[in-house]
C-alpha cells in the first residue's frame, strides 16, 4: 500500500494483517514520496517499482528488505524527466511506464535495456 504523505510503503496479508513497512525518503516535504508501486515482471517479484511525485523521480527498491537500489528522473518537462508522476505499470519485458497528472499531463516508456 502507498502511504503518501507518510513516505512509506506498507505490507499486509490478504487478510489485512500488517506485516511490515519501508520508509523512502522520509525527508520529503510537499506531497510526500510513495505516489504508486508495481512489483516487477520477473517469477519472484523481487523488486519494487514506486513512482515519487514530489521528488520527481522512478525509485527501485529491494520488494523483501525495502533497499533503495537505483532511481532515474528529476523534475522538468523534457524527455526522462518528470512533472508531477503519479502512476506506473511494468510490462512483461520489463519496460516501465509512468504517467504524469497536473501539469505534466504525459504518459512516458523507459526501455529496459539489459
């Protein structure tokens, strides 16, 4: 679940049962960090991909242990950048898609390269 405001992420069971949360750059102000998630494409899941409105940016993160291991993006309106991202999906090859609200008003494709 994205906890906006409160820059975190939190986890609970089907059954609502709460198992555990990640703090990700708690130090923002503004409209907080955690925007959207997607898991990504690979049988295990093992990361997370969270779209970060206020700070401008894709974080990738560790989906067992909260890591943050890479991000890409800062604000403005040109190519790879970002302007209010509030969603995100991954495809089956691993491509990322963000789409931009307010301003921005965009949908954007980041290639996976590897």
């Amino acid at each position: 679940m994205c906890d906006r405001a409160n820059d975190r992420i939190q986890v609970f069971r089907r059954d609502g049962t709460f198992v555990k949360e990640f703090r990700v750059t708690p130090e923002t102000l503004q409209n907080g960090s955690v925007w959207d998630l997607v898991l990504s494409e690979d049988p295990q899941q093992r990361f997370i991909f969270m779209a970060d409105g206020a700070n401008g940016q894709v974080v990738t993160l560790v989906r067992a242990t909260g890591e943050v291991l890479s991000s890409f993006g800062r604000h403005g309106r040109q190519a790879g950048q970002f302007k209010w991202v509030h969603n995100i999906a991954v495809d089956s090859k691993g491509n990322i898609y963000t789409a931009e609200v307010g301003f921005g008003r965009r949908a954007q494709k980041f290639k996976r390269t590897n």
